[in-house]
C-alpha cells in the first residue's frame, strides 16, 4: 500500500515536472518558428477574391452586358498593390507596388515569409490602380479622379488579423469603388460624332475605410464612327450627396477645339453615382424639335426627365 502511494506520488511529481517542462520550453519553441523559419511555423497566407464581379443593378439594365460570375481574377482586377502594418505601430512591415495579376485561377492568394513575427497586422489591398502614384496618406487613401478626368475600376479590402499558430490563413472579398454612368443616346444626326460632358459633385478620393472627400466636377470627351445609336460609358466616384451630381453634355459635329460653336446641347439633369450601381439615361433626339427627349431608368422602367411634348 505504501509503495502504490509512493509510486503514485512519484507519476504525479514526474508529470508536475513534464508540465513545467513544457512551459518553460514554449516560448523558445516560438522564437525558434520566427526566427529559425522551421517547417513547423505556419506562414500568414491571406487569399483575395472578387465581391463585386458585376454592377449590383446590371441585370436590368441593357445597355450593360454581365462579366461571367466564373472568369478568373484577373479578368475583373488586373492590377494589385497591398500594404501590411504593423497594428501597434502603424509601421508598414512588407509592402509590394502595382503589378500585374497573372494566372487562371478565380482568387489571388498573398503569403507573407516566416520572418514575418506573430502579431496583430492591418492589410490593406487595392485593385485596378493604373501605378502607385494615386495613392496617398500612406497609401491609405486613392484619388480616383486625377485632375478632372474619368477614374479607373478600383477596388479595395482592408481589415485587421491576427497571426499566430493558430490563426494564419484568412479569406478578404475585393470590393468596387467606383460606380458607372452610361448614356444611350439615338437618333443623331449623322454629322454629329463628338461629345463634352461634365459631372459635377463626384468625389474624387476614397480612404481605406470606403469614406469619400473633396467633390470634385469630372469631364470626358468622346467621339465615335456614324451610328444611329451611341452609347457612352464613364467610370465614376459616388456623388456627393442624391441628386447634387449635375450632367452637362454638349455634342458637335467637328472635333470641339477653341471656340468652335458646338452643335447641339441638351438640358442639363441632376443624377446620383453610388458605389457599384449603373446610373443610366436615354437622349432621343427630335430632329422636328432640335432638342433631346431625356429618361433615366429606375427600377420601375424608364422615368421621362424632359418631355418635348409637354410645354
């Protein structure tokens, strides 16, 4: 009987010590998978993929043709830029500048090396930039608009994760930024292939955080082969607030240079650009009027915005 009490006290001791072993080992088996890169430490992979592939209202509208839901990632965002940081610090630990996006599968998969030590980092990833000179305040803010001219489809994923040995491999969706406005215009006269137009009120940077600043009025020049119908597209910034976004078209017969007298210029229209929608209007030419019947589509249909018929 004492024996088996000796003998049990002796295993409980015994594992006492294992305990304490192991403890006292953890933090070195740690630093070694830091800074030993053994095969054992997990590296941080984080895996991109596309949220918005269409337009959240194309399938009702026309004028605009769905990208398949299946193509691969680059076919919806060529370019990529991605910034790590360092949550206490703000310090950026790995960054890699615009570059191409290359191969057939529908996700872009980033691994960070086993230098990289546990912690809690911040990633922030942009899509579609045409280069790097866009970005700002870090690279945590994009200007869309460069000046006065029409932006690019970007894209955007930022969020903060955790990295240790149980916690290694996230999934982040690529959001749109910008919206589109088209414009079904038919029943030109022949003669008139060339096209002004403004918007004004459309944001012209976007921060990490998907918040918009400095309304800016963005314009576009167009020119295409005799049509009876044209339809023109322009990729903007959301507007800065329902209807405050006023369009301004002016169309010609000859290219518009200096003070040549432009052609025909329909009445002015209030619209709203949002994130990811299409902001869609019809001119239909009366050439009785000289003027331009306008619609804009809705999600009822076509809404009259200026009605030839109507004094």
């Amino acid at each position: 009987m004492n024996q088996i009490n000796k003998d049990g006290l002796s295993v409980r001791i015994s594992l006492r010590k294992q305990i304490g072993y192991y403890l006292l080992l953890a933090p070195l088996l740690l630093s070694s998978c830091i800074h030993d890169d053994l095969d054992s430490c997990p590296t941080l992979q984080v895996q991109l993929t596309v949220m918005d592939k269409n337009y959240s209202n194309v399938s009702s509208v026309p004028q605009e043709t769905p990208k398949s839901e299946i193509l691969a990632f680059n076919e919806y965002i060529p370019t990529l830029y991605y910034a790590l940081r360092n949550v206490t610090t703000g310090n950026i630990v790995e960054e890699k500048g615009v570059f191409n996006v290359a191969g057939s599968e529908q996700a872009f998969s980033i691994g960070f090396g086993n230098s990289l030590p546990f912690g809690k980092y911040v990633l922030t990833v942009w899509g579609g930039l045409p280069d790097s000179f866009s970005l700002a305040n870090r690279s945590l803010t994009s200007t869309i608009h460069k000046g006065t001219q029409e932006g690019s489809d970007i894209y955007l994923a930022h969020d903060t994760l955790v990295y240790d040995l149980n916690h290694y491999t996230y999934t982040f969706g690529m959001k749109r930024v910008t919206g589109k406005l088209i414009l079904d215009v038919t029943n030109l006269p022949a003669s008139v292939r060339y096209a002004n137009k403004s918007v004004s009120n459309i944001f012209q940077q976007v921060n990490y955080q998907f918040a918009y600043t400095n309304p800016i009025t963005v314009s576009k020049s167009d020119t295409w082969a005799p049509s009876e119908e044209v339809v023109l597209h322009t990729k903007l910034a959301p507007s800065r607030g329902e209807l405050q976004s006023l369009l301004h078209l002016e169309f010609y017969d000859t290219p518009p240079v200096g003070t040549r007298a432009l052609t025909l210029s329909p009445k002015d229209v209030n619209v709203t650009m949002k994130r990811n929608e299409l902001t869609t209007l019809k001119y239909v030419y009366d050439d009785k009027a000289k003027d331009f019947n306008i619609y804009m589509w809705t999600d009822d249909g076509w809404e009259i915005i200026n009605d030839l018929g109507i004094n």
